[in-house]
C-alpha cells in the first residue's frame, strides 16, 4: 500500500485530495488537492496533481524488490512556473499517463477565461503544455458559457465534457 498524495518526503497532503483517476497503462495517477504542500509552487486553492508511481528493481534502487516509488508534480501549473490564478479539478488522464484533462477557473492557464473551462496538460513537455480544449471553434471569441466534467474514453482517446456554452 502506497499513500499517493504525499510529497517526496512521504508527509501526506494537507488538504482534501479528490476524483483520483489512474492511467490504464503505466503507474501515473491524476487527483485534484487543496494541498499545499504536494509540490513546490502550489497554494491552498485546488490544483491537478499527478503522481508517477515506479517500481524499485534490483540493486541500483537501493530498496527492495518491488517498492513503490512516487514522484507527485503540480499538472495545474502556468508557463511561469506557478499555480493557476483559480481553482482547478476533475482530471482525467489518458491511457499512457501522459496527458491529463481537467476543469479550472484560471485563466492563466491556456484559456483566457475564468468562466470555467476544459484545459489538457501534455506532461511529456516541459514545460507543461496547457491546451485550452473548450473553446469556440473560429477561436475569436470567448464561450458564452462554462464548461466542466470531462471523460474520455481511454481506447478511442475520445474527449467530451459538459458545456453550457452554445458558441463552441
């Protein structure tokens, strides 16, 4: 058993950590926290966190066969390197672990807009490439309207969220 929402230390967030979701391939985990001692740069407001989980082998790890390691990362992060300027949750990852969907507030985080929005985080780039998903299509105006709640199917890589917005 492995406590996922802990810093490198291993001390456990301390905040409420929520909508935990697991790559179907790899050992990467999405979960939104109000913690603010996950990760470096994170405050009090909910953030997306992903935690990569690895296994000791041999040796060269210095423990033993099989131990859990994990490495837990801000995914809710700006280009400047801090948190979003709004709340950020309900994440969801793809089946590699490599890209993680989420809802937020912020508008510094790719879409310049605090109505609510659908944001995907590319966490093989760094740094973290935030794409805004929600948007209209001609991509000159603003939604009217939030969006939230995004799913996907992890075969396919199908994305779909709610939306009250009618302009997307």
């Amino acid at each position: 058993t492995l406590l996922v929402s802990a810093n490198a230390a291993g001390q456990p967030a301390n905040g409420n950590c929520a909508h935990a979701v697991i790559a179907s391939f790899g050992m990467n985990v999405a979960y939104s926290c109000t913690a603010s001692n996950l990760a470096p740069r994170a405050g009090d407001e909910s953030n997306v966190y992903t935690t990569q989980l690895n296994r000791g082998f041999g040796s060269t790890h210095r423990r033993p066969l099989g131990v859990l390691r994990r490495a837990t990362s801000l995914v809710s992060i700006t280009a400047r390197g801090s948190q979003g300027d709004g709340a950020s949750d309900d994440p969801v990852i793809n089946s590699y672990g490599s890209v993680v969907t989420y809802h937020t507030t912020a508008s510094d985080l790719g879409a310049p807009t605090s109505i609510g929005s659908v944001i995907s985080a590319n966490l093989a780039d760094s740094p973290v490439l935030q794409l805004w998903i929600s948007r209209p299509f001609d991509g000159l105006q603003l939604p009217n309207g939030p969006s939230d709640d995004p799913t996907t199917d992890f075969g396919s890589g199908l994305l779909l969220f709610d939306s009250a917005a009618s302009n997307l």
